[in-house]
C-alpha cells in the first residue's frame, strides 16, 4: 500500500501536537522581562519538547522517503509512535508547571523512552516490509544512536528520582546527539539515484 496517506496523517498529528504545547504557554502578567522568570520552567520543558517532537518529524520524514510501500504493521507501529508522541503536551505541561519535580520529570522521560521504542519498532517494521536489502537498513546500519538513546531515556527515568537536573541534563543530551545532522538516509538516498 502506498506510504503518501501515512506520511500526511503522521504530519497533521505532528503538527498538532506542537501546536497544543505553544497553546498550554501562558502569557505573564507584565511587561517586564522579569516577568518571564517564574516562567522559565514552563518556557524550557516546552523547547526541550518542540526540540524532540521536531526530531521525530524530521526522522520520520526521512525514514519514510527511503521506503516504498508500507504495510499493516508498519501502520499499527506508526499508531504507536504517534500515541506515545500525543501524550508529550501533557508530560511537558506537567514537567514544566511543577518546576522539574521528580515524578514529573520521570514521566516525561518514561514516554519520551517509549516514543523511542515504537519509533524503533516503526523502524524495523519498515525494513521488514522492504527487505533485509533495503535502501533504509543500508542508510541505518546497526543504529547506534537509536541504541544509545533507548539505554539513556532508561537512566534518566531512574536519575530523576535521584537528582532530576542530571535527568534533565541526559534528555537535553539526547536531543543534541540527535540535533547533530545525521545524513545517513539521504546519503544512502543519493547514492541509490547516482548509483
């Protein structure tokens, strides 16, 4: 089946998603740029959110470009990804309302680490539908960044019942690792049209 009707629901619940978290930020009581400070728990979930669910969007977006069809257990792994990612606005309101507290904090990373897994599962459902062979599974190799961040969602989860700025400081290192432009598909993309 063809992937065009995946691709555009995916994107409309994406963009969604984002829009309910700019519409949960208040706006203060003032005119000062102190009156940003009691926000600034709120204001720095809602970037660190903004930031994965538009890694997720971007990675998708390429993921889906070095596929071909999709079938019905690439969409129910999709479903998932997408429910774990609606539940973010809630977990970073959440997060953020409560100044970092550390059941918040954990929750948050608790469904950030399960958006990773249905993204990976996502992931090895697409290769499965495509072949051992595939343009993505070339594009992706052994995926240790995937790896890495499965096993650092789960530390943090646990750090945050410890020391919540450590857990924090991993989900913000997550995000960078994965900010860092990674053209594994679209290198993999090119050389299959140049090849």
């Amino acid at each position: 089946m063809s992937k065009n009707r995946l691709e555009a629901f995916s994107d409309g619940v994406l963009a969604i998603i984002i829009t309910i978290m700019v519409l949960e930020l208040k706006v203060p009581h003032g005119d000062q740029l102190s009156d940003l400070l009691p926000l600034w728990p709120v204001l720095l979930s809602y970037v660190l959110s903004f930031t994965f669910v538009g890694i997720y969007w971007n990675n998708h977006h390429h993921m889906l470009h070095a596929i071909q069809h999709v079938s019905g257990s690439v969409l129910l792994a999709n479903l998932g990804l997408l429910f774990w990612l609606s539940l973010i606005p809630f977990a970073t309101g959440w997060m953020g309302e409560n100044h970092f507290a550390p059941v918040p904090v954990a929750f948050y990373g608790l469904l950030q680490l399960m958006a990773a897994t249905f993204y990976w599962v996502l992931q090895q459902r697409c290769i499965a539908t495509q072949g051992a062979n595939s343009l993505l599974q070339q594009a992706i190799g052994n995926d240790w960044k995937g790896k890495i961040s499965l096993l650092a969602f789960a530390v943090a989860v646990a750090l945050s019942f410890i020391h919540t700025g450590l857990a924090l400081a991993v989900y913000g290192g997550i995000s960078v690792m994965w900010l860092i432009p990674d053209r594994r598909i679209e290198r993999a993309l090119r050389a299959a049209r140049t090849g």
